[in-house]
C-alpha cells in the first residue's frame, strides 16, 4: 500500500494511529492542524541580471515552512486550500453533530484531505458500517477537490482514493466559477447530512408502534394508489409483496411495527430487498430514499402514517383499495 507521505513535510493528524504508524494521534483534530497556505508571487531575472515578477501568476506556498505545495498558476485558477474546506464544510454541517476524525498532506503537500465523523448519520447506515464525510483536493492541479460520503477514513493516498469512489456531493474544477458552484453546493450538502436529524425523532416514535401483516399490506396498498399504483397490475401487486416482505423480513427489520414498515416502503423504492440483484451501492440506496427520486413519497408515507389517527386512516383506505382490486380480478363467464 501506498501512504503518499513520502517527504518530512507530509503529515497524518488523526484520532488513532493508522497502519503507516506515521499519524500525529491527538484527541482534537482541528484546521490549525493543516499549514496557513497563501498565493506567492513569481520572479524571474533577465539576462542583465535585472529581477521583474511574473505579474499575475502565483504559486501556492505553505506558510510554516516557505516552500510551494503545488504549482504555478495564472489568474483563472482558484487557490482551495485545506483550512478553506474544513472552514466551508463545518460551517454546513454546522448543528447536526460531527467530529474531525483525521486529516493530512501527501506527495509532498501537493494533496490534502479531512474526514469528518457523522454522528446523526450513524442509525441509518448499514450494520457494521460508518458515515464519513472526506473532502480531499490537490494543490497541484492534480485532483480537484471533491466531497464524498463514505465508509472509509481517509488516513493516506489509497484510502483517499477508496473515499474519493464514494458517493459525491460536490466537485468541481478550480477555475474562476468555482466559489460560486461551491456556495450553490450549500444547500443540497446541508440537507443530505442534516435531513437525518429531522426523521430520526419520528423514526424513534414509530418503533414503538405496533404493526401486523395485514395492517402493513393495507398502508402499502394505499401507498401505492396514492401514487397512481393498480392493484390488479402485476407490476404493483409484485411491488406490494415485496414490500410486504420487506416489512417482514428486511434489514433490520422484524415485521412488528410502524419502522418496519417505513423500513420496508424505503428498502423497495431505495436499496432492493436483500438478496434481490441489485447494482446500489449503501449510499445510493439511502440517497434515493432519502433525498433522491423517491425523497418526496418517503416524506409523505411517514407524514401520512404518523399524522393524528394517520395511521388508522391508510389502513382503512388500503383495505378498500385492496377490496376493490379483489373484486375486479373477478371474471364472470
């Protein structure tokens, strides 16, 4: 494996040693641990030995030790530096409960990364798994940077190369539009990271809930027309079922409450019902479910469900639905 610390300028800063041996461990991980970095201009001499600089062409220099940490550039490049992510990024996920878990300079400085824990984001990932926010870029015009939820903790060049593969949330080149894109990316990452916290309360009441098969059958099926769904299509009853199953049976899941059914609504439409193929990756399946096509039908099945005598009402409006369907299957000689 490669560490990517490959000069006494490169460093690791983390919560726990990393398999170089090469971390920095400290039980605070915070910008101050990254060097200040400001554009320097550049020199040239002319064959009479006079000095002119090099108007309107930089190069990014580390200020605790004078030397460059990437490469000359003119005035359409945007200098992101390491303490300007970290600025940006705490700033999002301002309120929603995180801590920088490590951050480094590999290649001799020409690459940073940070990797922030997500607490609020921990139930609603895989057993077994973890949510981390990497925000990884170059200073040499060889990465751009690129924030990316994933499961690995970024303590050198592999692991960032792993997280980079994760799901994105924000790239883009360093050109001149780059501080706009960066402001308009606000928004959407403060909602994927902070929207948890906003279900997790309502999450928490329906697990105390009960819930039977036929009552779950109902919710869905009303679900379902709600949406535009025919009961007597093949395509919606092998949804209903899975659904059911999903209910039953699905990650997590008992089949005994009102999660297990949100659970089951939300394995369907987002990740796939285990065992069934399926090419989502963990962070897609709960994107989707989430925040992607299906955030919308989430939001309402829960607001449905959990709205004063909610609950009772879809369960009568899908054993009509359901009723209804049984009657038309009917066919008479």
């Amino acid at each position: 494996m490669s560490s990517g610390l490959e000069t006494s300028r490169d460093f690791h800063v983390g919560l726990a040693m990393a398999w170089h041996q090469q971390t920095r461990v400290t039980p605070l991980v915070t910008a101050n641990d990254f060097p200040d970095i400001a554009p320097a201009p550049l020199w040239y001499s002319l064959p009479c030995g006079k000095v002119m600089q090099w108007n309107g062409t930089t190069v990014p220099v580390a200020l605790d030790d004078g030397l460059p940490v990437g490469t000359a550039s003119g005035d359409s490049y945007t200098l992101f530096t390491p303490r300007q992510a970290m600025g940006y990024l705490c700033e999002v996920l301002e309120g929603t409960g995180y801590q920088v878990e490590s951050l480094g300079m590999i290649f001799n400085r020409s690459r940073w990364f940070v990797t922030f824990w997500l607490n609020e984001l921990q139930g609603i990932c895989p057993k077994g798994e973890a949510f981390n926010l990497t925000a990884s870029g170059g200073l040499d015009k060889s990465q751009s940077p690129s924030f990316n939820l994933t499961h690995t903790v970024a303590v050198c060049a592999n692991t960032v190369r792993i997280a980079r593969a994760g799901r994105c949330l924000f790239s883009s080149r360093l050109t001149k539009g780059f501080n706009s894109r960066l402001e308009a990316s606000r928004k959407s990452l403060g909602e994927v990271v902070g929207m948890a916290r906003l279900f997790n309360e309502t999450l928490r009441g329906l697990e105390a809930k009960p819930a039977t098969v036929d009552q779950a059958r109902a919710v869905y099926a009303a679900e379902l027309v709600g949406n535009g769904g025919n009961l007597t299509a093949s395509r919606t009853q092998n949804t209903l079922d899975q659904m059911l199953l999903g209910f039953q049976s699905g990650r997590g899941n008992s089949g005994s409450t009102r999660l297990d059914a949100v659970n089951g609504l939300t394995e369907v439409l987002g990740q796939g019902l285990r065992g069934i193929a399926s090419k989502r990756d963990s962070f897609s399946r709960w994107e989707s479910s989430e925040f992607g096509g299906n955030a919308d039908r989430k939001a309402a099945f829960v607001e449905a469900i959990t709205a004063p005598c909610g609950w009772e009402s879809m369960v009568s409006t899908g054993n009509d639905a359901l009723a209804d369907a049984r009657r038309n299957a009917v066919t008479v000689a």
